[in-house]
C-alpha cells in the first residue's frame, strides 16, 4: 500500500517547506518545435507551465520557489521579475542532466527544511501537491497506475515501499509510472544531498533525478509512494507531449 495521507496535514500551508523548480535543461528533444523557448515557458491555457507550478506552490507553501536556470535563463527571470522567487543557475546546463541541477540548488542555499522537488517541464493538477504533503515519512514520490513505455521512469513496489526505480525496468513488472515530483522531509535532506554529492564527485553529470532515488533504496533507505489516481499531468518532452498537455487542461478547474 502506498503512503496514507493523513487529513489533517491537507489543510494546512507548510511554512518550513523549500520547492525547487528544476528548468535548467535545454529540452533538445522538442526546442525547434517551439522555437527554443525554455519549456517551463510553454503556455497551457493563458498561463506557462511555470506561472501555474509557481501559483500552486505558494498556496501550500510560505517561503519562495528556489528555481534552476541555466538555457535561456533571461527570458525566465524576466517572466517572473514579479514573483517572490530565488534563482540559482547550472552553469553547465548544456553538458549536464538534471541531477546536476539539483546539485546547484543544494550548494547555493543550505537548506534544512522540507523539500518539494519538480521539473520545471511538469503541469500537473494542484491536488498532487496536496496528496504529498499530506505524507509522513522520509521521501516520497509521486506515482500514477498506467501503462509504460520505454521512455518512462517506472517504479517497481512492495508494500508500502518502492523497491526499484529507472527507465530501464521492465514495463510488464511495473504498474507505477514517476512524475518526477517527490518530497524529502527534512531529516533525510543530508541523504539525498550527500548521494548527490557522491554521484557528481565521480562524474556522473548526465545523472537522472531517480538515480539518486535509487542509490539510497539499495542502501536500506525507505521510500515511500503516493498513487495519485485519475489526477491529469503531463511532463512535456516531445511535441506530442505539449498537444496532449494543452488539451488535457483545456477545460482543467483549478483549485487554486
């Protein structure tokens, strides 16, 4: 069973949790499609992906969104020049993944509080966010039942528990699907941080976000799941990607 959500938690605004928004990335696979604008940039509806991640973060949370910059970084910061943000840059966007990024954002601010992690290429249905912070426990990650294919990043459980985490498992083994949004709760902050480290310290710059995930799995960590159902999301890799997104929030009733 997955991580219960405990009411409770639901209602209120969380006042030590930091977001960090992941925008860093170049987004080779659809930037001429879009004329290389930086994909937290796509419009869904009147508003980008990334006015719609930052309008449902701060209805839960009480401090301000950190945001990786590296490609096209500009642009971004002047979209949000009226926005109580923080910006840190990956000057190595071009050669280095998102876990890089990840990276940046721990070395620019030393964080010791709870944390929301998401890619800035994710629209998503606000009550997602409300299902992870009503979690106790660890890290969790945000999951959804649905058929994979090879570019997914599937997630193998037991129990209460993810047990394996990758593009590279088999989709006949899995049932669950990762958005790549997760939370750390902040004792297990120094986990995530130090694996990082270590990932980067041996030149792994291409590392995914769930590489790290799985690292502290294999060493006895526990991460927990939270299944969000029929909640819509989509992460907007490809072309098809952003047509879907588009019409799946076409006529989507924000909570917030």
């Amino acid at each position: 069973m997955p991580i219960v959500a405990v009411s409770a938690q639901q209602e209120m605004v969380q006042d030590k949790m930091q977001a960090i928004i992941l925008c860093a990335g170049m987004g080779t696979r659809i930037s001429k499609s879009i004329e290389y604008r930086p994909k937290c940039m796509l419009y869904i509806g009147e508003s980008t992906i990334m006015e719609h991640q930052i309008r449902i973060l701060k209805s839960y949370l009480n401090q301000p969104p950190l945001i990786v910059v590296g490609y096209k970084q500009d642009m971004i910061i002047e979209s949000l020049k009226d926005e109580d943000v923080e910006f840190v840059e990956n000057p190595e966007y071009a050669t280095t993944n998102i876990l890089t990024s990840l990276w940046y954002a721990f070395r620019k601010k030393e964080i010791q509080d709870t944390v929301m992690c998401l890619p800035g290429d994710l629209i998503f249905d606000d009550k997602i966010i409300m299902d992870l912070l009503g979690t106790e426990g660890g890290i969790t990650i945000a999951v959804q039942e649905r058929q994979c294919d090879d570019e997914a990043v599937k997630v193998l459980v037991e129990n209460d528990a993810v047990v394996a985490i990758g593009k590279e498992l088999k989709a006949e083994n899995v049932l669950f699907e990762f958005l790549g949004l997760f939370k750390i709760d902040k004792e297990f902050v120094p986990v995530i941080r130090n694996e990082i480290d270590g990932i980067i310290a041996s030149g792994n710059n291409n590392a995914y976000m769930f590489t790290a995930i799985q690292h502290v799995i294999d060493k006895g960590v526990k991460v927990g799941y939270v299944d969000i159902g029929e909640s819509p999301w989509e992460e907007v890799d490809y072309p098809e990607d952003y047509t879907r997104a588009k019409e799946k929030f076409k006529r989507f009733k924000w909570r917030n």
